[in-house]
C-alpha cells in the first residue's frame, strides 16, 4: 500500500502527520509512505528525522484580510497543484491523508483532480479554514472531538481522537530526563513552550515574571521558536543560569521533565500533555 501524508507550517499539523504515518507503519511494515510539504517549513526536516520520505511543493500561508501577499499565496497555489499532480503521478498514492495547513489544500486537489482518495484529519475543536474547504473534496473527515462533527457532512465523519507521537507512551523518570537535558535533576522545572513556532507575548511574559519565579531551587526551559530567538537572547543575561533559553526542545523529554507546562492552548499541545 501506498500512502501520501501532508500537513505543514506549524507543529500542530506535522506531529499528527508524523504520528500517523508511524502508526500506519505499526500496521503494515511493507506500507511505502511519502509526506508532501512546503519548501520552506519545518516539516521536511521531521520528516526526514523521522524516516518518511519528503517533497516539497511552493505554498505560503492565506490570511483573513485582503492583501498582495494573500495574492502572492494564491499564485503559490495555483504553482503547487501542477507540482503536487507530478509527484502524486509518479508515487501513485492509494489515499493521500491531510492533517491542515495551507500546504495540504494543493496536495489534496490535485489528488482530487486525478480521481484519487483523500482522508483529512482536524485536530481543533472548531475548525480550520483549509480543511472546511477540504471537506468537501474528501472521502472520509476524521475528527478528535464529537463536537466537530457538527462543522462536517455527517455521512464522512469519523471520530478518532487525536495522533500523537509514540514517544509519549514510553516517557522516562523526570531524573532521567533532566539528566538528559542537562537540567539540575533536583530543581522544581517549568517548560515553557509556545507552539512549534513559539509565542512572542508568551515569552514576553515569562521573561518579565522570572524575577517573581526564581527562588533558586526553580529552573526554567523555554522553547522560544526560530524567529524569536534573537530577541530571547537579548534577555539571557538578565534570566540567569536557571533559565534556559531553546529556539526548539525535545518535546517529549522536555514534559518529562517538568513539574510544570506553561503553554499556549493548541490541540496537539494538551492532547501530548495529558
């Protein structure tokens, strides 16, 4: 069997991706997988960390206003459903499962377009904007929350909660993973993230309320994400070697490690915590 997973831009699309395609491989060892994503993403990267083959396809992300750079999205669009209808040609998928995000929608027509199956999984408990639109092209809807179901045609739906990595069903002792993480293995630890991409006001926040926190038998780690690390940094003399600054952590291993989760409220994010 052959199957084509897609989903990008944050983490909260890719890590579902990746868990699937980790269980599909539970099921059949023979299966042939291929993620298609953007060219400028994370999500090349997981997946290659991963062991899923990777394509990329020209995508930018749509936003609610109008814009030259929504038009410059649309045009990017309209370039990745040629490019998506090459590569699905030449791996000819069975089904091609999406997890949201603007790559998916080209991945997903032009699948369409060549009479191929689709299946689409939302994470949110009210929908996104890509995968409403998605519904429509797509045989099967599978959702995480009943509540969901209400936004899709219910002939489609199919409710199977939400993927998450195998690595939290086999987590250490927090001594093991602080140890790991080259954390004080006795200190009360806070992990701080704010999403794949991180959260500017979040670490804003945490910055300036680390003079209240540190008691000194307290430490912080804080995933501040890519484009926010330059300005983390600016603060690092000020926070002190109780307080570790990461443009990206082992996420699994972090929660581990934490007595503490301070984070932002997306769906991957509570669903790996709890």
């Amino acid at each position: 069997m052959k199957v084509v997973i897609t989903g990008g831009g944050t983490g909260g699309h890719i890590y579902p991706a990746l868990s699937i395609a980790q269980a599909l491989r539970d099921i059949d060892h023979y299966i042939e997988l291929l993620f298609i994503g953007s060219s400028h993403g994370p999500e090349g990267e997981l997946a290659r960390e991963a062991g899923v083959p990777f394509k990329a396809i020209p995508s930018l992300p749509l936003t609610r206003a109008l814009s030259l750079r929504n038009a410059r999205s649309l045009a990017m669009l309209a370039a990745g459903i040629p490019r998506a209808r090459r590569i699905l040609r030449e791996f000819a998928p069975d089904v091609a499962i999406g997890t949201g995000g603007y790559t998916t929608a080209a991945v997903l027509i032009a699948q369409r377009s060549l009479g191929g199956k689709i299946v689409i999984h939302e994470q949110n408990a009210v929908p996104g904007r890509t995968n409403r639109f998605l519904s429509i092209i797509a045989d099967r809807v599978c959702v995480t929350f009943n509540s969901s179901a209400d936004y899709f045609s219910a002939k489609k739906v199919v409710v199977t909660g939400m993927p998450i990595r195998q690595e939290f069903a086999a987590l250490p002792e927090k001594i093991e993973a602080r140890s790991r993480l080259g954390l004080k293995v006795d200190a009360f630890t806070i992990l701080v993230i704010g999403g794949s991409q991180g959260a500017r006001r979040l670490n804003e926040l945490m910055f300036y309320a680390w003079p209240m926190l540190n008691d000194g038998a307290t430490q912080v780690i804080h995933q501040v994400g890519d484009r926010n690390i330059e300005q983390a940094r600016s603060f690092a003399g000020e926070l002190g070697p109780l307080y570790r600054v990461e443009s990206y952590v082992d996420t699994p291993l972090a929660m581990a490690a934490a007595d503490l989760v301070v984070c932002r409220s997306g769906a991957s994010t509570l669903a790996e915590i709890t």
